[in-house]
C-alpha cells in the first residue's frame, strides 16, 4: 500500500497525518503546497513541493485541480489529510473530481491482510462506525485532531521533488480576500490554571449567571461551549474548541457540555477534566477524569456553597 | 434571488440512542427527530437573504415520509415551497449517492444559490454540500458567517481556525455551507402555520431521479464508543456531589 500524505504548512495537524502514513507501514510519500516545512528530515519515500503562482492565496479550485494532477501522476492506493477546515473545503470535492469517496474525521485506521477499516464517530461522538471503501483505490480520508501524534513521526532524509501543476486563470472562480482576525483578543484562555465551561445545558440566557458564580467561587475564567457563544450569550472570545481558542489549563470543569469533537479538540489537552452533566452518556465523559451525573441546577449551587467554605 | 435550501431530519439532540438490530443503525422505535441544527442556521439565512433582495426559498429535504414534519416547519418558518425525495431508507445511498440525489433535485430547480447547513449531527461528514457543488459544476465555500450580494455575485465571510475570518466572492450560481450561529433563528408564527398548510411540497423519488448504482462506502457496525480514559463517577445527592468533587480539587488535584 502507497500513501500519499496532503501536508497543511503551518499546521501541527499535518505530522499527525504524516504519523499515521507512516504506521500504516508501505512507502509513505507527502504533498506540500509552498516550501518543503521540515518534510525532507523526515523518513519519507519523496516529498513534492507543489508550485504555481496561482496557488498562493488557498483557493479550492485550485488546490483541487493541483492534487488532482498529483494524484493521477502518482496513483497512491490512500490519500491521508488532516480534517482541517481547509481540507473540509477542497478534500470532498477532490474525492468526487476523482470518481471517489473521502472518509472524513478518521479517528482510527485498523489494517489486517488487504482489509482496511476506518473508524470514524457518529452522532456528535455518541457512537462510533466502521467504514470500509468498496471502491477501487486511491482511498481518500482526513483525520480527526489529536486522532494520532506528531511527536511519532520517523525522522529520515526525504529527496524533495518539484511539482508544477496545469492550472488555468479562468479556473479559480473565487477571488479570496486576506485573512484577518476579528479584534484582538481581550480574554486569554490559554494562560488560565484553571477555566469552568458552560455549555448547553445552562439553558436559558439568564442562568449564565450561575456559573460565573461558580467560577468566581473557584477562582477559574469562564468559557464556553460554541452555541452559548452563537446564542450571544457569552463573546466570542471566550469560545473553547476547534473555532475558537484551544486551552489546557491545570483543571476544565465542563458544566452542561455534552462534548461534541468540536469542543473537545480545543479541550482534551487540559490536566484534569471534570464534567457535569444529566446525560451519563454524554461524550465530554470519554475525556473526564471525573464526572458528576446529575442536574446542574442543583450541583452548581451546592458547588457555589462548597467552595466557598475552603477558599 | 431563488434560493435552494438543503436540509435533514435527524435524532432530537438529547436522544438517548441504542443500536438497532442491524448493528449498522441506531434502533428509531420511539425516536423523536428534529431539524439538522446547522440546516436550521442555513434555512434562516436563505428567508433573510430572500426578506432583503427578493425572490424565492426552496427548502429541499432528502428522507422518509416521516421528514415532513421537518418540510412542514421549514415552510411554517416562511420557505416558500418544498421539494421531498421520498426515500424510505436512505441507508440504502452512501454518501455520493445522497449527494447525487440532491444534486439531481438541484438540476430541475436551477437555483442562483444553495445553501446547506455545514454537517449533519447524525453522521457527521461535513462534506454533502461541497460534493453537491462538484456534482453541479458551480463554485462553493464551506463554514460560512456572512453573507452579502454584490453586484454580479456575492460576497462571503469564511470562518477559518482559531478566530481568524477571510472574505471570499464567488460567481453566481454558487454554493455555501452555514456556520451555527450566523443568524438568530426565527420561530414558525401561528400564521405561517396555517400558511404551510397551502405551501407546494412536491415529492419525487430516487428512481425518478434515476439515481442509483452501488455504494463505494459501507458502514460495517456501530458501536458504542470504548472509553478511553478511566472516569471516576462521583455518586451521591447533589450536597454530597459537591462536597465530595470540591474534596477532590483542593486535596488530590490542589486547584484551590
């Protein structure tokens, strides 16, 4: 089996890719939009840098059309990427612009003989599927954050080939603008010890209250989960996960989040987790060091009193 | 401006969810269903993008007849028509051949923009709407924010990583996939109630839109996830709960 690894520069992500290529066993080569980023260290069959003035601002036409050349240049049996937002916007349509399927968010690659099966979550990660292709190769799939390690990537020496695509003008129909971010940031997350989150379970606007009492009680900054934040019920800026602040404080206290991967990739890296919430099935339980399953409306209150007796 | 607008039906969020006979689906006896919530985000931003400049939203919607509950709100909401692949099982497409049904569907209507929710809270892909402009041959952005006309097209906020944002403008007809949280969600007034009860819903089907052929994608078995880390459950009355966690941070954690 020949894979083929779609690195994103700039991104840890993409050595996790590179990392499962090459534990997948079989000559593992990888594809590289803009200079080489510390691929040719690394044991690889080859490295291509890809090239084309019209590639310099990402554009899904044109990175579709780039590894849609490579691809039928090299005929890899699997295409690994990671599940970035950049890949969510051109993988699915490279896939399909090659006649193939792309297996999207893998979190597990189990080979046995010439069987290969691709777990990936379902429903919000309640539950997990296995999925095999029954199309012919190249098989396409990205791979979830955190899914595998960049600090498992084999060192070697990789020869660095240039690859110079055919792309014409008239076949990048977006014209992208420079990317930006919104304000600077007044709340940092990153630099709290100790963060209490609020999710959806809070329910209404008016119970926010509650919890910033909880954290003022603990000492903790406060965030959330993203649809407190889409509600406006809390900034932006105090978004956890993968839109928006990534944070691994010494303790997570998550209050009425049930988990989706969304939240957990901004969250998972903290030292402790502790999770409230009704549903014992939740999946902010599968990262949880400890968790209480109850009602929040009565656990928070009965926490808020607690802690204020020992601190 | 018509507007096409791609949304599903799936499990009520706070489903408790066990698996089915097959070992392949989730068991849906007694299983309430609601709309996909990034589609509800979508939908809402096509009645928005209508209410400004015009025209017409077409709310699109891939599933059994047991969907229509979902149809049927989307046009209470203010969509002004329906279009209903009426498909039993669904589990029979993989996921190319939903997009291929939709795509199908899209032909016949010709509309200037589609829109759909960015990924579905069943599985998850995040990937029917980019395959769908493929199929279609038009341009497409993914995780959308904002979204302004311009003079020959429009004019769209993306949302990349870790708060960064990034306008694109795209050619008409193209299509976008919304972000949660673009747009207040509306609610269905007693009136557009009682008006979608007038509202066309036409319904077609998988062999009349002559999509078919064999899947390049098999779910195998789904299972209930193998937890990873060792969770320690703190039982008891809420009091005790709270006693016995605020314990556990200041003594063996020592956060306070």
């Amino acid at each position: 089996m020949s894979t083929l690894v779609i690195f994103e520069r700039g991104r840890a992500m993409s050595w996790e890719a590179v990392a499962a290529g090459q534990q997948l066993g079989g000559p593992v080569s990888a594809a590289v939009i803009g200079g080489e980023g510390g691929l040719a260290g690394k044991k690889l069959d080859r490295v291509f840098k890809i090239r084309h003035p019209l590639l310099d601002r990402y554009t899904a036409d044109g990175y579709t059309a780039a590894f849609e050349q490579l691809i039928e240049k090299l005929r890899p049996s699997l295409v690994l990427m990671p599940h970035t937002y950049q890949v969510r916007d051109f993988a699915p349509k490279l896939a399909t612009r090659l006649g193939r399927v792309l297996v999207s968010d893998v979190i597990r690659i189990a080979r046995s003989g010439e069987r290969t099966v691709f777990v990936r979550q379902m429903f919000q990660g309640k539950l997990n599927a296995d999925y095999v292709v029954t199309d012919s190769p190249p098989w396409f799939a990205s791979l979830q954050a955190g899914a595998w390690r960049a600090d498992q990537v084999e060192a070697g020496t990789a020869p660095v080939e240039i690859f110079e695509p055919v792309i014409a003008e008239g076949a990048i129909r977006a014209r992208p603008g420079e990317p930006f971010r919104e304000s600077e940031r007044a709340v940092d997350l990153t630099a709290a010890d100790f963060i209490v989150s609020v999710g959806r379970g809070i329910k209404e606007r008016e119970n926010i209250a509650l919890v910033e009492e909880l954290a003022r009680a603990l000492g903790a900054e406060l965030a959330a989960s993203r649809p407190i934040c889409d509600n406006g019920w809390l900034p932006m800026e105090r978004q956890v996960g993968s839109s928006g602040q990534t944070v691994s404080p010494k303790v997570y206290l998550a209050v009425g989040i049930s988990g989706a991967i969304q939240h957990l990739v901004g969250m998972k890296g903290s030292k402790t987790v502790v999770a409230i919430n009704k549903d014992a099935n939740a999946p902010i339980f599968e990262v949880a060091d400890y968790g209480v399953v109850g009602d929040l409306f009565e656990v928070v209150p009965a926490l808020i009193e607690e802690a204020k007796k020992v601190r | 401006m018509k507007i096409l607008v791609a949304i599903k039906q799936v499990p009520s969020r706070d489903s408790q969810l066990s698996i089915g006979a097959s070992g392949r689906w989730i068991d849906t006896t007694d299983l309430t269903s609601e709309i996909n919530e990034p589609d509800a985000y979508a939908l809402e931003e096509a009645l928005q993008i209508r209410d400004r400049l015009g025209g017409e939203v077409v709310a699109l919607c891939a599933g059994p007849a047991s969907a229509s509950q979902t149809i049927r709100e989307a046009l209470a909401k203010g969509a002004d028509r329906a279009v209903h692949i009426e498909e039993e099982d669904l589990a029979r497409f993989d996921l190319p051949g939903v997009a291929r049904l939709l795509a199908a569907a899209c032909r016949a209507e010709q509309p200037d923009l589609i829109l759909t929710g960015l990924q579905s809270d069943d599985f998850g892909y995040g990937q029917t709407g980019v395959i769908l402009a493929e199929l279609l041959g038009i341009p497409h952005a993914t995780i959308i924010m904002q979204v302004e006309k311009t003079g020959s097209g429009i004019r769209v906020k993306r949302e990349l990583e870790d708060g960064w944002f990034q306008w694109i403008e795209l050619p008409l007809p193209a299509l976008l996939t919304i972000q949660s949280g673009i747009n207040k969600l509306r609610y269905a007034t007693l009136m557009g109630i009682k008006r979608a009860k007038t509202k066309e819903v036409r319904k077609l089907t998988a062999a009349e839109l002559g999509v078919g052929g064999p899947r390049a994608l098999e779910l195998e078995r789904l299972y209930a996830p193998h937890r990873g880390k060792q969770t320690v459950m703190i039982e008891g009355a809420p009091r005790e709960q709270a006693a016995k966690l605020i314990g556990i941070l200041k003594h063996e954690v020592r956060a306070l």
